[in-house]
C-alpha cells in the first residue's frame, strides 16, 4: 500500500469517525475534498457512509451522494442498487414527512378552533386571520415536500393523494379533480377515497344553502338581541350592555350596530381608552359608515367637557389655597388644560386659563409663548391674570390710603412688576391676600386705625418710591 492509497484510508476511517461523532457538516467537507469522478469513492466504502447517513436521517444528501456516484460507477451493480435503495429511502422519508404536515395542520385546527371560542369578540377575528395564515402555511409546505418526491417518482399514488389532499385544503378544486383522475388512470382499481367534481360542487351548493338559512336565522336573532341591548343602554346599565354584547359576539358573527353601542356604553363609563379600542374593531368591519365617525365625535366632546370642568375645578381650588398650597392643583390644572387644547386649541378661554397657571407655577417663558397666542387671537382680550393684577386687591393698602389713589396705585405696580414675576413674590402675595378682606372689616370698626396701617405700610412706600425711582 503506497502512501497515497493509506492517505485515502485514513480519510476514509475520519470520515466515517466524523459522522458517528455527529460532526456531519464536517464528515461532508472532507468527503466532498477527498473524492471526486477524478478519484471516486470505492463502493464498499459507499455503503458504509450510506448507513452511517441513514442513522442520522440525512436522506436526501444520501440521495445525491449516491446519485452522483452512479455517474463515477457507471457499469457496478453495487452501487446502482444502493442508489435505487436510497431514493426508496428518501422518497418515504418526503411522503411522510408530508403526511405528518397534514396531521401537524389538522391538529393546529383543532386547538385554534378551541381558542377562539374562548376569545372575546374584540381579539377572535384577528386570531381567525393570524391561524388562517399559520394553517396555509403548513399546507404550502406540505405542497411542497410531495412535489419533491413526485420529482422522483411521478406516478407515485400516495405522494399524489397527499397533494390532491393540499389542494383540497386551499380550495384548488380544479387541481384536486385532475389529480384524483390521475390517481384512478395509474391505479383503476383503488379508487380515490377523496369526492369527486360533483360530489364537491353539490357538497358545495348545500353548504352555501345552509349558510343561507344560518345567516337568516343570525339576522332574526341579531334583530331582537340589539332590541334588548338597546333597552338596557337606556336603562343604564352599562355594565350589562357590554356583557351582553360580549357574550352575543362569542356566539355570533360581530356587527357594527352592537360594537357601538358598546362603545357609547364605556364612554357613558368614562372608560375612553376600551371606547377607542371598540371603535377601532368597528372601523375594521366599516370605516365609512356615518355612526362610527358620529360617536368618535361625542367621545372627543366628552373627554373635551370633563376636561375643562376638572380645569376649572382644580384651578378654582389652587386660586384658593395660593401658589405655596395650591401648587398641586395648579399642576393638574394645567395638565387638564392643555389636553382639552388637544381638542380645540385655539380656545381663547382655556389659553387664558393656562397662561393664568403659567403665571403662578413661574413658567415665564411659556406664558410669553401662552399671551402671543391670545393676542393673535384676540388684540383686545385681557387675560384674568391680568384683570386679576390690576383689580383692587390691595385691600390694606386701599384702606389705609382712603382718597389718595395715586399711592394706590403704586403699591398695585409693586405687587404686579416685583410680587407676581416670581414663586417667592407669589407665595407672599396669597399670604397678604386672603386675610387682607377681614382685616380691613376688623379695622373699619376702629378709629384712628388708618393713620396706624400708614406707619406700618410707610416703610413698604418708601422701598417703592426708591424703586420707581432706579427703574424709571
């Protein structure tokens, strides 16, 4: 044995060591390196490497390692036979892997079906969808390993049962006839166990009559279930209705007419986000129909009124308390706000109400942005911030300086240049605000009270004198 010939043998020992060691990917490199029509691979060898290739259900590169081999062996009935003995191989291993498809798709069929009745209406035509979609696909696949083994052997009548079957499946009855008259030419004696043309067409024709009757039948029913449905929404029960529109859907094709009313019950819920979802399923089934857009527009209306009188809400009650306690509400207000603006934003009163939080939480640059807008809107309106900072709320100041508004005046320019531009001035402002009304009432009862109020405020005059001075 020359060293070429042990060469050969050794690779032949790695080989198969390669294969049992399940290293195939490896074991097919250096067999596709080792041997060619140049240097073909012994017939004994073949066969070792055939087994070695069944034993890890490498059917088809058996197949086509043996074909090849035929063609480097033209005239060696060994390695003829082994050929002819893989195809057999592989051409099962394709029929059945078909086969199990088939039943794989059935059984997905089965539990989807399952699934689906316990689904709730909103999500179960989405799941039909999605399922019809995975159960074709296992068909197409099916398809296509029975074309493979009919490319080997093309009368073969399981392989074309199996096919005709697919077909069947997706509808191709066309297909599905030619195929099942193939089958009885090849094999007169097994006739198809599958129906014929006008089996089909009259199964058919029954189905659709039954379909018929069971649409008329949903229709009658779905009348008087909308009609009850219907009467529970205007006995406002809510919480019914959409149980009952649940429970119908489950067992009944969806419509429109029971989806809106479902959804006009969650908004009467305050239930928005549900509402939208509903409408959305609704649009699916008609997306031009003249109540779904309807209801769109009495949800927006809704949300658009419960926001503004949460904003007035909060924002009476932040006015109350002053920015150092009110903050909170000031902030919820603003949130409400600016939501309701989603919905009309050139609102002139809302954008009043805003630029009023704006002002108190200190968001200078917001408010500018906030009193441009109004401005375009409006030239002439004056915002509550502004009535609010020019109104007499300098009580003690009012008081004490009876007849001299001039002085007044002053202290109003202090408030609104120096106490309203900042948190701190605003905290003191609220702070001199809501006791000043009932202690002027206290003080109006006293004599002499006034000259006191001049001393105590003297001090607070003279800083805005200075001030008016350095700044004008």
């Amino acid at each position: 044995m020359d060293a070429n010939e042990k060469k050969i043998l050794e690779f032949k020992r790695k080989i198969i060591s390669l294969m049992r060691s399940r290293e195939q990917p490896s074991a097919l490199k250096l067999y596709h390196k080792t041997f060619s029509a140049q240097l073909p691979a012994d017939p004994e060898f073949l066969e070792s490497f055939y087994i070695e290739l069944n034993r890890n259900n490498m059917h088809d590169v058996a197949y086509e390692i043996l074909k090849e081999a035929t063609a480097w062996h033209p005239d060696n009935d060994q390695v003829e036979e082994l050929c002819k003995n893989a195809m057999g191989v592989y051409f099962d291993s394709l029929v059945l892997q078909g086969n199990n498809l088939l039943y794989e798709r059935d059984d997905k069929e089965t539990k989807f079906a399952e699934s689906i009745k316990k689904a709730d209406s909103l999500a179960r035509e989405k799941m039909r969808e999605e399922n019809d979609k995975i159960l074709s696909a296992v068909v197409h696949k099916a398809m296509a390993t029975y074309n493979k083994a009919l490319e080997l052997k093309e009368d073969n009548v399981p392989a074309l049962s199996g096919l005709m079957r697919c077909h069947q499946i997706l509808g191709d009855n066309e297909l599905a006839e030619a195929l099942n008259a193939k089958i009885e030419e090849i094999a007169p004696a097994l006739k198809s166990r599958d129906k014929t043309r006008q089996e089909l067409a009259r199964e058919a024709e029954l189905a659709e009559e039954e379909r018929k009757r069971e649409a008329a039948r949903e229709l009658e029913l779905e009348e008087s279930s909308v009609n009850e449905v219907k009467r529970l929404f205007a006995d406002k029960q809510y919480n019914e209705v959409i149980r009952q529109i649940d429970e119908l859907h489950l067992s009944y094709r969806t419509t429109v007419t029971l989806l809106l009313l479902k959804a006009r019950a969650f908004v009467e819920l305050r239930r928005f986000k549900a509402a939208d979802q509903v409408i959305s399923e609704a649009e699916h089934h008609n997306r031009n129909i003249n109540e779904v857009l309807e209801i769109k527009n009495d949800i927006n209306e809704t949300k658009y009124r419960i926001l503004c009188k949460a904003s007035d809400i909060y924002l009476h009650k932040a006015l109350e308390l002053g920015l150092s306690l009110g903050e909170m509400h000031f902030r919820r207000a603003q949130k409400s706000i600016l939501r309701a603006l989603e919905y009309v934003p050139e609102n002139l009163d809302l954008l009043d109400k805003l630029y009023t939080t704006q002002k108190y939480l200190g968001q200078t640059e917001d408010s500018y942005k906030t009193k441009a807008m109004i401005f375009v809107l409006n030239k002439k309106h004056v915002t509550a911030f502004d009535r609010e900072s020019s109104a007499s709320l300098c009580f003690i100041a009012s008081f004490a300086y009876c007849g001299e508004p001039h002085i007044v005046n002053d202290f109003r320019w202090f408030r609104r240049e120096f106490l309203l531009t900042s948190r701190v001035g605003m905290v003191i402002n609220s702070s001199y605000v809501r006791p000043s009304p009932a202690i002027t009432r206290v003080a109006a009862g006293i004599k002499s009270s006034r000259p006191i109020f001049r001393v105590i405020l003297y001090p607070v005059r003279l800083m805005i004198g200075l001030l008016q001075q350095f700044i004008c």
